[in-house]
C-alpha cells in the first residue's frame, strides 16, 4: 500500500480522482519546521493527497558539507504525517557507487518511491560524472539493483524537453524510460488542459501504457509564475499574460485568479477521464487548497479510516493496530517517542517485547507546533490571573474560538461534537478535559463520524475522559466513582508521581467486528503508558502555557497548576446503557446540572 | 491458580465447598485408558472436582524396572482432563537423588502439588533408606531444595497412625510436618463425622491451623470395605457391621447403603463448616458420584467457565487464549497435537511462533475414548447399508439416542440445545453436523448457557455450523452462500484435499468485552488449521467407524462417504440479526421447510 503505483491503480480502478502534492526541501531548520506544518495541514483535512513528492536538493541548495536534507524530510513526512513519500533523486552529478548508497539508505528509511531525474546542469563546483548520462540510466541502474523493490515514476514534457528539439525524439526518450522499468509518468507544467490531452495522446500512440499524471502550476504570484516559466524553458501563453499583466502587483488579486484558472484546468482535465493530478506547490498552500476545495470529484471520494488513528505508510509499522488512547491528540509525538520499538503490537497491547517510551525532549515537545511564537500562543490563551480564566481558556477551545491547546493542536473531532455540552458543562465545573470519546454499540464500520475499518464491520467504543482538576476535589471524586461499582476503570496523577486507580492491566476502549477477520482494539488503556504520558502532560503546562509569560502572574498561577493539579482518566465500562462519567462528575460538584 | 492450597483457600474465602477425588494407577494400560475415562466424566459433569489426587505406585505396584506411572498419570490428568493433580510420593525406600529427581520432573511438567508421605513398610526387595525416615523429613528436604514452589499436604490420623499407639505424639507430629512446611492435611478414614469433627477440635487445640479435609471412604463393595480398613488397621465401628453383614453378598444393596450413609456423613461435616469432602474413590465411580450429586451444596456452587473451552492447569498454556473452533469437541486432541508448541497464542491466532500440529496418529484418533470396544460402537450406530441410514444415526445422536459419533464424543452442549430443531432439520437434508453455535449479541458474562469470562462481561458470538455432505450439493452450496454477499465465510474441502473458500485469514468466531480488560477471542476459524482439522475429521469415519465392521455393504458405504463426501464450515458474520445459515441450506436442498 505504500508503493504509489499500487495506490494510483486502485484508485483508477474505482475511479477515485486523487491528488498529490509536491514540496522542495527549505533552506532552514524552521522553514522545515513550517513546511512539516503545511504538509500536515493537507494531512489532516477531509481531503488528503493520495502521496507527497519532496524534491532532491541537488548540489548548492543545501549546504555543502551537510547531508542532503531530502531524505530526512522524507522520512518525516512518511512518519509524522503518516503520508506516504515520492522521494525525487538526480544522477548527473553523481557516481554509481553514490547513488547505490542513496537508494540502500531509503530502503532502511522504508522509502519506496522515487521520481527519477537527470537533474539540472551543475552550478558552483560540481561536476558531470559519466555514470549517468540521462534519466533513463538511472531508472535502469534502480531496476538492475533493486529490482522490483522502488516504484519509480519518471518526468514527461508535454512541450518538449529544454534540451531536445524533435516532438518524436522527446517521446521516444519518455518511452525509453518506460520500457527501462519506469512505472508512472508525471508531466512537467502546461497551461491548458488539451496541451496535456494531446500530449498524453500522443504517448499512447506510441504505445506507452503506464498512468500519466498531469504536474499542474497553481499561479500563485507573478513572480514565482515568471520563474519557473523561465527555469523551465516554457513560453507563458499570450492569454494568460494578457490576463496577468493588469494585477501583476496585486498579490490578493493573482491568487483570486490562480484559483480559478487552476480550477477550471484540474475539473477539465478531471472530466477528460485523467486519474489524478499533481500540485506544484512551491511549498505555498493557500490557492492549492482553494482549487482542491473547488473539486466536486475529491468530495465524492469515501474518506475511509483504517484505523482510527493513522498508522506511517511503510514496512515498519505496517502490522501496528494498537495504541494507548492517551496520545491521540498528540500522535506525532506517540510516533517518535516509539520510533525504536523492534515490533509494534498488534493483536494486543502488551505483546510487543519493547514498550520502554523514547526520553521526553524538546523535541517531542514542540513537535511540528508553533514553535518559536510565545505570542501567538499569548493571543489565544490570554495571559490567566485566575482559574477561572484557564476554564475560560479550556471552554473557549471547545466553543472554537480558540485554536489550539497545549494537547490538542487540531479541531475537535466530529465524536467529540456529539458530546460538547456536557463537555463544556464539566469544564465549567472544574474539569479541564483534554481528550474524550463517546460511547459506541455496534455502529457500521461506514459510519462518518466514528467508522473505521473495512465494510460490512461493526466498531464499539468505551465512553472515556480526561482531564485536569484540582486536588480538592480527588477525595470525593474517588468515592463518587467508587460508588458505581466496577462500571468504571480511573487513574488518577499528579506530578509529584500520586497515583491511585483501579487499573491493573491494559484495558480496551476501542474495538470493531469485521467480517473474515479476528477482533481488531485500536486504542487501550494501560497504566504503564499513562505514567509516561502524565510527564508529557504535565511537561506541555509550563514549555507551551508558563513559558510564554514573563515573570508573575500568570505564570505563577500556571506553575502552580502544574505543581498541585491532577491528571485523571475515567473509563465507562458500560457500552451498552447511556454513559455515566457526566453524571459522575456533577456529582462531585455537588450541584446538579 | 494450579496450586491446591490457593484454591482451598479461594472456595474458603467464597464459602463454596468443594471435593475432591483419589484414585491409584491402574496395573494395565488399559486400565489407565479407562480411568482417564473415568475422571472425565466427573471432570466434564456440572459440579467438577476441585482437584484429583493420584496415589504414588511404590514398589511392587509396577512392573518392576520399567518407570514408576504416576507422574505421567499426573501429567495427563492434568492436561487432558484439565483438572489440578495432587501427585502423593512416599519417601521411605528412595534417597534424596532419588527424590529430587522425581521432583526435578515434575516441576518441569508443571505438577507443582504434592501429597507427602513415609511410605508402607517395603514388600518384595525394596529396602528402607536412611535419607527419609518420615513423612516430616520430605517435606522439610522439599521445602528446602524447592522453596516454596510446591503445595505440599500431609496425612493425617483421626483414629491414630497404626505404627503409633498414644494420641497425644500423634497430632504432634502432625503439627511437626504442619511447622515443617505442609500447606494442607488430608485425614485418613473414619467412619462418624463426629470422630473427624473431635480430632479437628484436637489439632487446633495444639495450634494446627492449617485446612484440614475429611478422607472419605463410600463403602462401595463389602470386600473393599473389609480390605481398605484391614490395611490401615482401623476397626469398623460394631453399628455399621450390624447394618452390612445381612447384605454383604448383595452388591447393588451395599452401593444403595454406601450412598446413603456417605451422603449423611457428607451432609454432616459440611454444615459443621467444613470447607471440603475428600473421596477415596477406590478407582470406582458410581458410590462416589451418586454422593456427589445427592449434597446440595455442590449444586450451589457455580461453574463458571473462565473461556468456552478448558485450560489445562500450569504455567504452559496459563497464557492461552486462541483455539480454532474445529476442535471444540475433541480438545484432549488438540491439546496432544499442540503439546510441543514453544508458546500460546493470546491476544491473536497467528501470534504464535510454531503453528506446527503433531502428527495424526491412533493415539490421537482414539484419546480416551472406547478403544477396543468396536462391539459397543456397533450397537450405537447400527450397520449402514443406505445414506438415509447414516443421516439416522446423526438425528439420533440428536436426539440423544445414540451416545456419541467418532467425532463427538460428549453430550450436546445446552447451546445447541438452542438450535436443535433446526439441526435436525438439515441433517435430513443431508448436512450431517459436527460442530455448531448460535450467534450470540451481547449476552451477560453470567449467563448459564452461553456466558464465560470475569463477570460484568458481555459474550458475543458469530453462528457457526460445520458438517459433511455429499459432492453433488457443492456447487448449489457455493451459489447459495456467496448470493449472501459477505455475510459468510466458507470453507469445503474433501479427502482428495479439493478446496474452495472465501477465508483468507483468521477470523474471530467468538469474543468477550470485559471491564478493565482487553477484547478476548476465544476461538476462530482459519484456513491452515482446517486442513489439518480436516485430515483428522476424515480419518475419523474410517479408523472409528468403518473399522468396526467386516467386509461388506456397511464398511463400503463408509468408506465411499470417506471418499468422496465434503466437510463444510460456515460462518455467519452478521451476529445481530437472525442467523441465516439454515435458510441458505434449506435452498440448496431447494425445498422450503
């Protein structure tokens, strides 16, 4: 499933549009930090790109001396993002020897897709190996020492290569580069939808079967429209400058008009019965979003969850199928506090011979997330005096009008909609949830909301909650919760390492009936990971709340909460009848809702 | 969980009374086969045995030279009847090598109860050894060579050890082997409650505490009786001759007064709080029984069953969870073709690291079931001359007329029971059943006929029926069940090893939602282990069935059933709704009922 051409040809099979999405490595480590944000972004929306391609950074853009910063990016995107990579790589400049140990690293990264490319003339001091003469040396080269392992598309000009002046000479190179073991075709820019038609013609003519994608240029600014035309040898169409010209200077303008031709381009070439289309993004998001939002055809596509939580494309976690519920506003993190596990399990929480969780760093702290900007985070959060001002905080992010918390940096869920008065109610009340779900039983696998899984399926959930509260009311909440019986499994922590629960092995609250297939429990709780993600939790009140503050009141107040608060999670054994957590709690509140 | 002083201790804290059973190893092998027999009858009757005792075969009992049977009696009660075993050993002829030896094994069978005692004076050649000189030497060499591992009891005298004449160093040196380490005391026979109920008022006036459980002895036979109390030297009481003398050469008229004077006694000493009845069954089953079933006590006891099917006691499947469903009425083969296994499947069929099953051999065909007795399979199930004749005996095992089929060999379970009719139904037809479940959505944990697991728990089950039929109604079959869409899962095969099915992995057949557990999923279906089932299943119609007749029309029937007739499995995936695996046999047999 992570080979692109598996996933391209089961997307022409049930005739699914898809799109993908293409980035270059930037120039500095936030400038990354912001484009694992961006990708993410496109991740995490209704409609996700079916693969992303990161471009090779060829001599000049990077730093010399410091490793060529692609792969890395790859890998990333593969496992925070959970998308699986194309991973572009050029030979001209480079040895045999060079680029076998690209291509042996990538493997080991689980990294399986490559966009081969000769790659530009060199600049500064590189210089032209003869190992190498054209893209279709290395395709054959990958084939010969990887055999089938790569998936490789190779690069198609729908107006002729800058280097090669004969139509039929481009066309018989592009079947060249085929016949060598090329397994898909993506074209470079064009600016009318039948210049690829007829292109992609053509190429059928001359009996070039693979999926030909069309690489599409969003015209996002003027600037950026005239350099790429240039770098790329390729004349921008009377029409469009006549059209350009007027708004040149009027960035708001030429991004209006990018959308819209973008969109009329990508719905013909949709129409003409094309599979797929491919964004040059020049790592910019807002007008390719706009025209993917525009797409009727992507918003007919099933999203289906596997799971309900994104497993990384690739080998390594391909069998993974549970994972404690903690971490699921916080994924990124699971995944590289986990990253050197030997197995992942998968049957049952508990089978995996290596559940010792990666060090806490700063790193897994700030992952992917507003990094460097204390202020923004001031704008949202305020600055608290009281601790009603944090119940404002927790209340307004429930209600929308606050984007993000210190454990949740994505909108609530659609699940958690269905409980968001009662929510809002508790929160009220003193307890600062920060991850909840409702109670399932037996809803259809297809469900929108809380679906997951292959069709025909059944999924179940137990309610759960958790949240923050102050130690007064631990004592009476332990008894509240004590009365129910055995209906509820609870933690409760605070930072000093207090821990009382009734919880004694891993417990699961998440699980679905499928047909032809054992039991599947995506998500558990267990009471070893929860000492674990009880220092994260704790830890995110003062790197990403106390912080921001200089000296004074609010951050002392957020000191303090970290200091005396608890951390608390309550299972509601009971599937089947309407939850009781809320009611549970009101009645530690002593005052009925 | 395997050690008997636990779980005295359990039903003690519970209030449940228990009992358990002795018995000595038989001097034949067919002997021992019929014990086992034995055993499992009262191990699968609805008020089991706590656990068994197996006396130690001292010099003279066995062959002299070959290996003393009652560890391997131990292990295979252990593991095929799946009842603990208190395994007695005598000391009073072997050295400490000799005795660390033996304990040194069992341990790595997992015997881990011990009954500890001197010994009879030695017949034949054996000599007295100077390592053991009492019972208390081995149970303090076993506490000190093996530290706690194993439970040990220790005999106790009511009336007083032959080879000891005052009272008084008697229950000494009952508490000497108590203080020495013994967990539990086991009384010889008396003959009135009252004299057990005195001598525990004794032990625990000089501070034994430890349980202490009555020895009982259901006079079954006049001779039995005169021997047994011959042996250690106990009178029997002038009021009980008075009653046995005018009937000692009545048999059935000593078995009905055994059962009604054991039944009294029993009834007394349980009311006077005593937490057990021990039974020193003499190898006999009826008295024993009888007395079991008269004591309402038992009767109050539930029987919950901690997964559908029986774990043997120890720590080598302590962590199995998973079984294929095929073997759900002949587990003491599939316990014997899996003993080699490195490790158990839990949370997931297909986890396990050797899914290897040992070789089919008679030894597994005939397990503990009538081996030599083709004459009694013959009067079962008759001498087929037509297919309606074969269909008969499968109704009238339904039925209950007929005792058992080679594939089935204990009653039908009371959740068939559920379905019976429509079972009846399609045998007509000619799907001769051998294994089936109702689907079941959610009943409690507790319920009486289909529950299992920890209470609080909810059960789930998919419907599952398997049979034999002819080839000729395959292809209808296969028709019917895939216009269901996915709803089943199928799998046919035949002797030749023709296979045609729509299962690609294994599938969950039943599972359980417990509070603060993860999903268990006792038994599934899977494509590997149904060839292997199916080797067995067909090997059963010859080696159990057509065997038992001489050349002719009977044993040419059964073998072309052999030959060229399909066992089928179906699973209905849909367990929410009314099953419909009976409608789709009624429409191949394209007759509505």
């Amino acid at each position: 499933m992570s080979s692109v051409i598996d996933m391209v040809k089961e997307r022409m099979e049930t005739q699914e549009p898809f799109y993908s999405l293409e980035f270059f490595p930037p120039r500095t480590e936030d400038g990354t930090i912001n484009l694992y944000s961006r990708i993410d972004r496109f991740a995490t929306q209704p409609y996700p790109p079916l693969f992303v391609d990161i471009t090779w950074s060829a001599g000049g853009v990077h730093k010399p001396g410091s490793p060529n910063p692609t792969p890395g990016i790859v890998k990333q995107v593969q496992e925070y993002c959970c998308l699986t990579t194309n991973m572009h790589l050029t030979c001209n400049t480079s040895t045999k020897a060079e680029i076998r140990e690209i291509l042996v690293k990538a493997k080991a990264n689980n990294i399986r897709n490559i966009l081969a490319l000769r790659g530009d003339p060199p600049e500064n001091k590189q210089k032209l190996t003869n190992d190498f003469k054209y893209a279709v040396d290395l395709v054959k080269f990958i084939r010969q020492e990887f055999g089938d392992y790569f998936c490789i598309t190779v690069a198609g000009y729908p107006y002729g290569h800058p280097d090669c002046t004969h139509d039929a000479d481009n066309l018989k190179h592009l079947k060249e580069k085929v016949d060598a073991g090329a397994n898909m075709i993506i074209s470079q820019l064009f600016f009318q939808a039948e210049d690829f038609l007829r292109w992609v013609e053509d190429c059928r003519a001359i009996g070039i079967q693979c999926p030909i994608i069309p690489g599409i240029l969003p015209i996002q600014s003027y600037s950026s429209l005239r350099n790429i035309t240039k770098m790329s040898s390729i004349g921008v169409p009377e029409s469009l400058l006549k059209d350009v010209d007027p708004i040149k200077d009027d960035d708001a303008a030429i991004k209006e008009y990018g959308v819209k031709v973008g969109t009329e381009m990508c719905q013909k070439l949709i129409s003409a019965g094309t599979p797929g289309l491919h964004f040059y993004t020049l790592n910019q998001e807002v007008v390719t979003m706009r025209i993917i939002r525009n797409l009727e055809s992507f918003k007919r596509v099933r999203t289906i969850r596997e799971l309900p939580w994104k497993r990384p494309p690739g080998i390594k976690r391909s069998r993974e199928e549970v994972r404690p519920i903690y971490w699921s506003n916080r994924t990124k993190s699971y995944v590289a506090r986990t990253e050197d596990w030997d197995d992942y399990p998968n049957g049952r929480w508990g089978d995996s011979s290596s559940p010792a969780y990666g060090d806490l760093t700063d790193y897994h702290i700030f992952l992917h997330t507003n990094r460097d900007k204390p202020e923004e985070r001031r704008k949202m959060w305020g600055s608290p005096v009281t601790v009603s001002d944090v119940t404002n905080v927790f209340i307004s992010f429930l209600k929308g009008k606050v984007k993000e918390l210190p454990w949740i940096t994505s909108e609530i869920s659609p699940e958690t909609h269905q409980i968001l008065e009662e929510l809002v109610d508790i929160n009220r009340r003193g307890f600062w949830t920060i991850n909840s779900q409702p109670a399932v039983n037996g809803k259809p696998s297809s469900d929108p909301v809380v679906g997951w899984g292959p069709k025909g399926g059944l999924v179940y959930q137990k309610a759960y909650l958790e949240f923050f509260t102050s130690p007064d009311k631990i004592d009476d909440l332990v008894n509240v919760l004590k009365s129910y019986g055995d209906r509820f499994n609870f933690q409760l922590t605070n930072l000093k390492g207090d821990y009382l629960t009734n919880v004694e092995n891993a417990l699961a609250v998440t699980w679905g009936i499928f047909p032809g297939k054992q039991v599947v429990q995506p998500t558990i709780v267990d009471p070893v990971s929860f000492k674990v993600w009880k220092d994260e939790s704790f830890c995110l009140w003062i790197q990403k709340w106390g912080s921001i503050y200089e000296d004074g009141e609010s951050k002392e107040l957020i000191k303090s909460i970290y200091n005396n608060y608890y951390l608390v999670n309550i299972v509601d054994n009971n599937f089947t009848e309407e939850p009781k957590i809320f009611e549970a709690l009101r009645k530690v509140t002593k005052e009925e809702k």
